[in-house]
C-alpha cells in the first residue's frame, strides 16, 4: 500500500482553528457511538477516508507501511523465543508471527553511533501502528527539524480488536527483539489501548522492564472507560469488551501492584477525552501511580495550558497532535525519566494546537484513525457478548 499521504478531504475545513471547532461541535451535542462519530467526520470533511470505499482501503493494508506480515531478517544476538527468563508468561504464537508484526522503516538506523534512541510505537484499537502514528508521531520523528527519536511500530493483527492478552504478546515480544537488534535500551510510545497492551506485557513478561528506557502513554485509559455507549450495545470485538472500566481484564491488570508504572512513564491524557472517561478525580483512568519507584508524570493538557489554544477541547486521538505531547515526549527520551512540565517552554506550548510542523493535513489523517476504527470493527468476525477468560498466567 501506498503511504497514507497528508491529502484533505473533499470540502475540509479552511483552517486548524475552524477543523477544532467543527469537532468540538460534532461532541457537544450528544453521546454518540463509534459509528455515528465516523459518518459525521467524514461529512464535516474531518477524514479523507469514505466508508463506500473501506473495502478497498482495508485490502491495501495488507502490505506496507501496515503490514503485520514484515520480514525481519536480522537475528537477535541471543535468542529471546520461546523464552528470555523464568516469569515470563508463555508466548501462543509462533516467532515468525510475533516477529512480522514489526515493521521497520528502511531509514532505521539499528542503534547505530549517533543515532537517536529507538522508540517502539503501539497504536490504539481498531488500527494498525501505523494508522495510528500516520499523522503525528511518524511524521515528527522522521522530520529532520522535530525528530527526537527513532521510530519503529508494531502492527499487531486484527487491527488490535483481539484479546488485549494476546496482542500484549506481540508488544512483549517487540520489545526484546528491537532492544536486542540494537544493543541498547529502547523507548515506547502507546496510544490508548497500546498501553494497556504494554502494561500487560510490563507485569507478566517482568524480563522486558530493563530493556525500556522510557515509556510514553496517549490517551491511555488505564482503568478503562465508562463510556458504554461507543458500540450502541451489539455483541462486540474482545478488545473492546476488555476495555470498559473495571472489566475483567482491567482488574486483573490492576491488581498487584498493576495500578504503578514498572518503567518510567510519563502520561498525557485529555478531559474532554470522547473514548477515556472518567478523567477527572480518585477514579481517572488515564494516571497511573508510583509504588514501584519507577517514577511517573501524570499530565491532563487543560491543568497546564488552562484558557489557552493548547487547553481546549481535545479528542482522545487529538493527544496525538497536542503540542504539550510533543514536548513531554521529547523531554522525557532525551532526558531521562518521566516527562517534566517545569522544563518546558510553556509559553510557546500555549499558543498552538498541534505540535512543531504538522498542519490540517496531519490533523485530518489523524481523524482517519477514529473512521479507520469504526470501519474494522463493523467487518469484524469474533463479536462476543462477553470478554475472553482471564489467562491461567495471570494474578
């Protein structure tokens, strides 16, 4: 498939300002579910995707840039399948399978002297990492003016809408074999249930912790959300069912020391969040504690930017383009440890909407993610009325 190139759709809005305020409009009104929202972004000119046309679109990403079928010629030094230490939880795929869901760019530069730290990024349900980062984070690291680190993501099959426990598997495995690849420790991006996919892996495959040097949350929605209205109530895809809040799968998670970041995190989650909610008080599902000492930053964009453009309303995927999301990245890759808001330039944070260089183009390949989404998990075989069982491994 051809790259997801920034294009506008048919009667875009004018400007970034104007695209903000036709999406805050498209929420203000009513709950809406998945589906809804899809038709209505399209129809605001908000995605250059057209649903009459998925079929076709979906078919194209079998190969490329989305591809979850990548040949990964290089051989880790020591081998890290079927196991890399006594703990770890059992794989149920095969290599190859967990292998080939990495896709690396050919301007990837494997660790190598001079090079910027490799960043693993994990996309969000219903999309490929690709998908996911097209608009935003792909763009940004492979931008010679905005590039802090070098980009690498994980295309996990069935688009993410499988058993969180499974595709954790693939999120656990790309963290051995990319650290490996490169002889030093790597970062990782996630974005909505990307992070719960990492979480998973940090707590049932414990031999991946030392090999992330960082890790950045979008969106996540750690004790998943309370917005049951997303799929208007029909049998749905596993990952979504595990994703509600205190769903089974959320609470096992969260047990044992689940709820604390095992590697240094930092989070940055939206109030206005369409998908994540609640987002405020005891009960926010995007923070995360700090019981193991791994240090966190827990940032919601509207307490640091309040009455500013980069302090209104912000969709789940929007996190993606937010320039405050940007900066905390960047600040945590290249220093170390959690993000830190008291090292930023706040004052130039403030006064944008989207992060250094993307434009309305950016912003509306982002919303394709959400279309994207909705498409996938209409076309998916495996609905259920009820989430997998929790795996025999898990406490």
């Amino acid at each position: 498939m051809d790259k997801m190139k920034p294009t506008l759709a048919k009667a875009a809005p004018p400007s970034v300002e104007h695209a903000f305020r036709l999406l805050s409009s498209i929420y203000e009104t009513a709950a809406h579910s998945l589906f809804d929202v899809a038709g209505r972004l399209v129809s605001a000119g908000l995605s250059s995707l057209h649903l009459d046309n998925i079929h076709e679109f979906l078919a194209g990403m079998k190969a490329g840039e989305s591809s979850d079928s990548n040949i990964n010629e290089r051989e880790p030094p020591k081998p890290i399948y079927p196991e890399v230490a006594t703990g770890d939880a059992p794989y149920s795929f095969s290599e190859a399978k967990l292998r080939g869901a990495i896709h690396i760019p050919k301007e990837f530069r494997y660790g190598a002297d001079g090079a910027p730290q490799p960043v693993l990024l994990v996309g969000g349900t219903g999309n490929s990492g690709y998908v996911t980062y097209a608009g935003s984070f792909i763009p940004l690291l492979q931008n010679p003016e905005t590039a802090f680190a070098d980009p690498v993501w994980l295309n996990i099959p069935g688009y993410s809408l499988d058993n969180i426990q499974t595709n954790a598997e693939f999120v656990a495995y790309a963290i051995h074999y990319l650290s490996s690849i490169c002889s030093r420790r790597i970062s990782v991006f996630g974005y909505s249930q990307g992070n719960l996919d990492a979480q998973w892996a940090y707590k049932y495959w414990p031999s991946v912790r030392q090999h992330v040097a960082n890790h950045v949350a979008f969106s996540p929605g750690y004790h998943g959300t309370k917005i049951t209205n997303l799929l208007a109530m029909v049998p749905q895809p596993p990952a979504w069912l595990q994703s509600t809040y205190n769903s089974e799968l959320v609470k096992t998670m969260r047990s044992n020391g689940g709820d604390s970041a095992y590697v240094p995190t930092t989070i940055i989650y939206s109030s206005t969040d369409q998908v994540v909610q609640p987002q405020v008080g005891d009960g926010a599902s995007s923070p995360l504690k700090d019981e193991h000492g791994a240090g966190v930053s827990n940032v919601m964009v509207q307490q640091v930017c309040p009455g500013k453009r980069a302090g209104g309303f912000y969709t789940h995927e929007g996190i993606m383009l937010h320039p405050l999301a940007y900066a905390l990245a960047k600040d945590a890759v290249l220093n170390g440890g959690p993000g830190q808001v008291s090292r930023l330039d706040l004052e130039d944070i403030w006064n944008n909407y989207l992060a250094p260089t993307l434009t309305l183009e950016h912003f509306v390949l982002t919303e394709n993610s959400a279309v994207f989404a909705a498409a996938v998990t209409l076309l998916y075989h495996g609905k259920s009325w009820s989430e997998p069982k929790i795996q025999s491994y898990a406490t």
